[in-house]
C-alpha cells in the first residue's frame, strides 16, 4: 500500500493485538497463501536507520490527508507576530528540550485562532467532540498514563488535549511541563529531536500513534506529527495503515494550518471519533483509568474496561468487559471488518449453532455495523481499494484464561472438551476454527441466562458425564469445560474435503495459511507437508485400559471405540498405513499433493496450546531447580521464537525449531517439568508422539479426519482417570518464571513464579497481563504482573487476546 509505513514491532506490544498472557510469543496475524504470498501483518513501529525517516513516503499526504485550513483563518495567522517569533525560536533552538515551549505556543496559537473562527454553521456540522479547543502541552519530562494494558512507558515530548474548564484537571509542574496526561485524553501527539535524528523522530512518533490507536477505541484514525528545527513531518494512522508525508519546512504555515485544521474538520472519508462509544471516568477522579460507554444495536452499555487490544492497523480489535452487579459480565469485541472476506465470525457462529445452541462454542447476542451520526465508520483505500468497516459484537458466554487453572485436571478436562466440540463442529456444522489457541481456548466458561433457547440435539458427552459414569441428558444441555471464542478465521468445510484427496481443485479458504506462530501447525506454517525421518515415525491408535475405557464405552459406545482402534495385523496407524518409500519419494510427493487445512492441524494447535501452558503453570509449594530452569528456558524458547515464513523461499530453507520437542526422548520431555508434574509431562510426551508425524503422507491415509482428536482425548482420559483422586493443585495466575530473573513492564519479577500482571480485567473473569502480549499479551490479576512472555502472534490483535474472556479483575 503506497506510503505506509512498515517496521518492526513495538517492543512492548506485539501484534497484533496484544500486551498479556502466557503465551509465548507475540501474536501476529498471519493469512498466507499456500503459494507462500503472504500477508503477516506487521507492526507501526519505524526502525531508525539512515534513511527511515524518507522511506515509505505518501506523496499525495497533503492533498489525500489534509483539509486546507480556511482562507480568514490563514491570513489572520499569518498576520499574527507571534507565529513569526515562535517559528524563529524552534528553527534557532540550539538543543532539542529548546524546542518543546516554542512549539506548544505556536501549535495552541494556531489551534484556537482556528477553532475561534470555525463558523457556527460549521461546528453544527462537525459536530466537534469539545466545545473548547486543543491546546498543546510540554510533556517530555513525564510518561503518559493510562494504557489499557501493560504500560508501555512513552514520553511524548507535546501532546493536544482538549482544553479541560478546569485547570487543575491537568497537572502543571512547577518546570512548566504536565504531568501524567492519560492516553484517553490525547488528541494528537508531537515528537522533537535535532538536526541529524528525523529518524529517530518518526520511529517515535509512530510508536505513539501506534499505542494511542489502541488505547483509543472512540478514535478510528489518528493525526501525529515530528520535527526538528528545519521542518516537520506529517502521520496519519487508522486501519488501513500508518502514512506519513515528505518533511516540510517551517516556513510553510499553510500547510501548518491545514494539520490543526485537520483536527477538527478532516478530509471526507477520515472518520477521527466514533460517537457511538465514549470514555469517562470516576467522578471527582480527573485522569482516572478510562471507562468506556458503548451503544450496540440501539442498546447502551456503561462502564465498560478494555481487556484485549490488537494490532492498530488492519483489523485492530478490542474487546471490552462490563461488570454487572450479581449479574454474568457482558463481553464486548469490535473490529475493522476487510473487504472481500469470504466469512463473517458473525456469520460463521449464527451457522454454528442455526439447529440450537452448541455448547462450548461462544454465541453472539447482538451485533452490528457502527454507524456514526449516520455515517457507517469505514475507511476505504482509493489505491488498493481496500476497505475497512468497523463491525461490534456482543456475546453470551465468558470464560476464564487458562494460567487459571485452579487444578492440573480442571486444565486437561478444558482440553479435552474443547477437542470433543470441535470435531463435533467440524463434523456436523462443517466449520473449521483454523486457529486454537491460548488466546481462543478458555475455561470455567459461564452463560449469560437466556430464557426459550434450543440447544443441539444428541451432543456427544463431555468429560464430566464421562468421568462420572452418566449418560448426557438431552433436555439439559451440558455445560461444558472448555469454551472456543474467535472465529475470525474460521472456514465453511463444505464438500471441500473430497476435492483434496482426488487433486481436484481446492477450496480457496482452506488453501490460506492462519494461526498464531506460536501454536499454528507445522503444515500450515509452510502450507505443505514436512517429510523428513522424524515425520514418519507413526504409532497406532493408543489403547485405553481399566475403567478408563469402561467409561469411554459407557459414554461413548463400543462402535466409536473400535472405529478408531488400529488393526495389529493390518499395521494400520490412526487407520492409514506408512508409505514404505524412501525419503527422497516422499519428498516429491510432498511437493506435488495439494495443501488444505486439515482437522489435524487445529489438534496440534491444541496440542502446543496445552503444552505452552502446563509447561508455564506453577504446583502450589514446588519450587524450581536450575536444572528444570534451564531446560524450562530452553523449550520456551523454542515456542517463543517459532516465527512463519513469509516467502517462498524462506519456506524452502524453513525449519521448524519446535519440531524437536515433539522428537525429545520421555526423559527430555520431562525435564523441563517440575517435580509434581512429572506424569503429566509423560503424558504430554506420549500425545507429541502421535502429533509429529505428517498423516497426509500416509498411504491411504487416515479414514476419519478426528483421528488425531481421538488420540488426544484417549490419552487425556486415561491420565484424568488414574488422577481422578489426586489432582495436582496450581497458583492460578502465577507462571514459573523464565530465569533468575524477568522483568515486566520495569519491574523485576520473582525467580519461581510470575503473576499475572495488575490492572486489566479480561472478559472472562480473571485479570490478564497488560499487552496483548504483545509480546506477551496477557497476565493480571489482583494486582499481579505475568511475565511478558505468553504471547500469541495474530493481528495480534494487542494483548493479544488471551484473557479476553476472564471474569474478574483482569485488565488486553
């Protein structure tokens, strides 16, 4: 896209949506094609480098993104002695901090000589969000506050706020300078350095847009500025992406005027407030944390707290939780909907649960395209003509992150549950998630009451009624342990399936690549097949034994139990049988065979989801060694770092670096565990030997695409049954650290054992971490600070998305 900006990451978010969690890695959206075209998306943040401040430069910035200021205004400014004195001032600065006054002046100068000759006519029309105008502030000596998520420490050298009636809602420091202006109020954000460092300005200034996106639900697109003594430089951010235009020189006032114009009356088609949602905050507590009121579907909604944040451009989602008194919390997502997209979440959940309500699977109560003041809030590229529609939806059900697992099998009977619904989904709703994760997988879900709802008929049983020897009752639907949330990028199966399998043509959607990097299948993060030694070694279907497989018959019948059970004389394995060829074979074949998202493939996500978090979660009283500290840093690296190509040829030369801890010997495998967790650990070592083999390779093939579901739960039930009596009690909230010591938002956390991070409460009932993760998007918890690692990498959206359903107390 002409003139945005691309770079690297913010080092305090990642993603996509993200500052909380444990998840590890940031979560980056990824929808690539299977012929390695990819669209990762990437962060707003510049990379200072020698050129960076004239790279990716929008030459119609000032014609596309700027109105011109009105002619009265103009002369009237220009006539003024003091817009002289002020420019001379900034341009003979002889150092940066002689900048920040002459500038505040001058940008307040011409912001109420602007907003004072706006005609009245003209404000009815904008309707502007103050009847005061913006002022602009030297702020460089003090953080702003108030990020939804996590802190990322800015110190913005101006900021525009609205003029407050009182004065002492601000806070002047002796010094001339404000103090803690909260992210809520800024209106616009400037950066100064010296001769030499417009770079380093722009890299700045674009973090602070890129932050103030996030923390600004109510503002769809967002102006910025940097400068130095000869010139300044123009930003305009929203979900298409960053733009930034050429320097221009101080001597040009028009083209001054035309951005603080801007401010208040923006070209058509730059939507800067949605009105459909506004901040306030605690009575006689100015610059308190910003509480949000929303209007969905003509139904208002008060009170409520950020809990998710994604990536600022492109799909930029955030989700809000609103507390209710004795009543379920109500769960609030909003994104910007991209054009072209073949299925809607909306659309894809209203399919779901069409022939009654499928448990384990979010429903949505109320959604909606948001207009303002009859205006439908979207953005529309006249380059690449994409377009940007900002989309709510309300939903019914809530769960809790899975750090917050009060118990090792309470953690394992989520999984299991969310495996029986999903190939329950896949089957009968023929809708694939295409991307489990630690962000999409909660637990302890809750209903919002609903009176007259029908439920899916015939629901398989879930782990409770297995576990306790009862048939599910038809009439009462089973609440089950786990909850899938976010379909984004979901897919209708169709007849999609059959194609692949005689090399007809593919389905379209299936083809893409989606996930989280941590958690994305192998397959999927090259869009082939692997096919090396390691990913042939296939074991048969594994065995239930004792009352475990008494109960499964009872639930599940003798039917389902041999249908999936391997023929020993046949040597089948999940059913298909290994090719006998040699590697050099296989690996043709694996370059001619179609790729398609296959069921597997969301197994796996599972399986690296639940192994990220039993690897992380802390055993009430255990207590680390440095031996399963090291080995404990050692795989989280792995997960942490895993990364998807972007091209062709990086796929070719791609290897997976996760792929070893699937190979790890049981004594390996469990080395990373602490001691009270060494069964579960062999647990998960056996259930990695059923998820490394490549099944697609196989001759034929594995019959029923839920094979490697099957063989989870198998292995799951199993474990749950012999610890029925003995479940193993966690810290819920609290990680084990990753070395001697971790920092969190500044602040050095304890060697054992991080909490979930202070101050954001998550959908769900449970505090997350304050950025989405980005890098590690998710941890709070009454007053607990998670280490910045459980991240996920997925637009990222920024805190990535984690907690996003917790009930209490969580904050991304």
């Amino acid at each position: 896209m002409a003139g945005v900006i691309a770079s690297s990451p913010s080092p305090v978010m990642s993603s996509n949506e993200q500052p909380r969690t444990p998840s590890p890695a940031p979560r980056q959206e990824a929808n690539v094609n299977a012929d390695g075209a990819s669209e990762i998306a990437q962060s707003s943040v510049i990379e200072a480098g020698p050129d960076a401040s004239s790279k990716d430069l929008d030459a119609d910035f000032l014609t596309e993104h700027l109105r011109p200021c009105p002619e009265k205004s103009y002369l009237k400014l220009q006539a003024n002695p003091m817009v002289g004195k002020y420019t001379k001032q900034i341009m003979n600065a002889p150092e940066e901090i002689a900048m920040y006054q002459p500038m505040a002046e001058l940008l307040t100068l011409l912001s109420k000589t602007i907003h004072r000759l706006i005609t009245k006519g003209d404000k009815q029309r904008l309707s502007l969000q103050s009847e005061r105008p913006i002022v602009f502030l030297d702020h460089h000596s003090c953080a702003i506050t108030r990020f939804p998520v996590g802190d990322p420490k800015e110190f913005p050298d101006i900021v525009g706020v609205f003029q407050p009636r009182d004065a002492k809602t601000l806070k002047l420091h002796n010094d001339g300078t404000y103090r803690e202006v909260p992210y809520h109020r800024i209106e616009t954000v400037v950066e100064a350095k010296v001769r030499g460092k417009q770079a380093e300005g722009r890299r700045q200034a674009s973090s602070y847009i890129h932050h103030i996106l996030q923390a600004r639900p109510d503002r769809p697109s967002y102006y910025g500025m940097s400068a130095t003594q000869e010139s300044f430089q123009l930003y305009y951010g929203s979900p298409l992406g960053l733009r930034a235009a050429a320097h221009i020189p101080w001597t040009d006032l028009k083209t001054l005027c035309a951005y603080v114009y801007s401010l208040y009356d923006p070209p058509d088609g730059h939507i800067l407030y949605d009105r459909t949602i506004t901040w306030s905050e605690t009575p006689n507590r100015p610059n308190s944390p910003a509480m949000w009121n929303l209007t969905v579907d003509g139904e208002k909604y008060y009170g409520a707290r950020i809990v998710f944040l994604g990536y600022p451009f492109g799909r930029r989602t955030t989700v809000f939780r609103i507390t209710r008194l004795n009543l379920p919390p109500v769960i609030i997502k909003e994104f910007y909907l991209e054009s072209g997209r073949r299925y809607e979440e909306v659309d894809l959940l209203a399919h779901i649960h069409l022939e009654g309500y499928v448990p384990g699977v979010v429903r949505v109560f109320s959604s909606e395209t948001v207009t303002s003041e009859d205006t439908v809030v979207a953005f529309r590229d006249t380059t690449t003509e994409e377009t940007r529609t900002k989309q709510r939806i309300v939903f019914g059900d809530f769960g809790m992150d899975l750090e917050y697992a009060k118990t090792v099998n309470d953690l394992l009977k989520a999984v299991y549950d969310v495996l029986e619904m999903h190939r329950t989904v896949a089957s009968r709703r023929e809708v694939l998630h295409r991307d489990m994760s630690i962000f999409n997988i909660m637990m302890y879900p809750q209903r919002s009451p609903s009176k007259g709802v029908k439920w899916m008929e015939d629901v398989p049983p879930l782990i409770d009624a297995v576990l306790a020897g009862q048939p599910s009752d038809s009439e009462i639907p089973p609440i089950p342990c786990g909850l899938m949330i976010d379909y984004d990028h979901s897919a209708l199966l169709g007849h999609a399936q059959a194609a692949p399998r005689i090399h007809e043509a593919i389905h379209r959607e299936l083809k893409h690549r989606t996930g989280t990097p941590a958690y994305i299948a192998r397959a999927v993060t090259i869009a082939g097949f692997p096919c090396g030694l390691e990913h042939m070694y296939y074991l048969q279907m594994p065995l239930l034994c004792g009352k475990a497989k008494d109960l499964y018959i009872q639930a599940y019948g003798q039917e389902r139990y041999d249908k999936y059970t391997d023929d020993p004389i046949a040597g089948t394995c999940h059913g298909g049988l290994p090719r006998r060829t040699s590697r050099k074979e296989l690996q043709k074949l694996a370059s001619t065979l179609p790729f398609y998202h296959r069921w597997e493939y969301d197994a796996e996500s599972v399986f690296w989801t639940m192994y990220s978090v039993l690897l992380r979660v802390l055993p009430q009283n255990a207590m680390e060694s440095l031996g399963t500290m090291k080995h404990l840093e050692v795989a989280w690296e792995k997960l942490k770092t895993h990364t998807i190509p972007d091209t062709p040829e990086e796929v070719k030369s791609y290897d997976d670096i996760r792929q070893a801890i699937l190979g790890y010997s049981e004594e390996r495998f469990t080395a990373a565990f602490l001691p009270p967790m060494q069964d579960v650990a062999s647990m998960l070592q056996l259930i990695a030997e059923h998820v490394s083999p490549t099944y697609a390779l196989m001759d034929p093939p594995p019959p029923f695409d839920d094979h490697l579901h099957e063989a989870m739960q198998r292995l799951i039930l199993q474990y749950l049954v012999d610890h029925q009596d003995t479940p193993i009690p966690l810290t819920p909230g609290v990680l084990r650290s990753i070395g001697p010591k971790l920092k969190k938002d500044g602040r050095e956390l304890g060697t054992y054992g991080s909490q979930l991070d202070d101050s954001v409460e998550t959908g769900t009932g449970s505090k997350r971490p304050r950025e989405e993760h980005e890098s590690s998007k998710r941890r709070v918890q009454p007053k607990r600070g998670v280490t910045n690692d459980f991240t996920g990498p997925r637009e990222g959206e920024a805190r990535i998305l984690r907690g996003l359903w917790n009930n209490e107390g969580r904050d991304a």
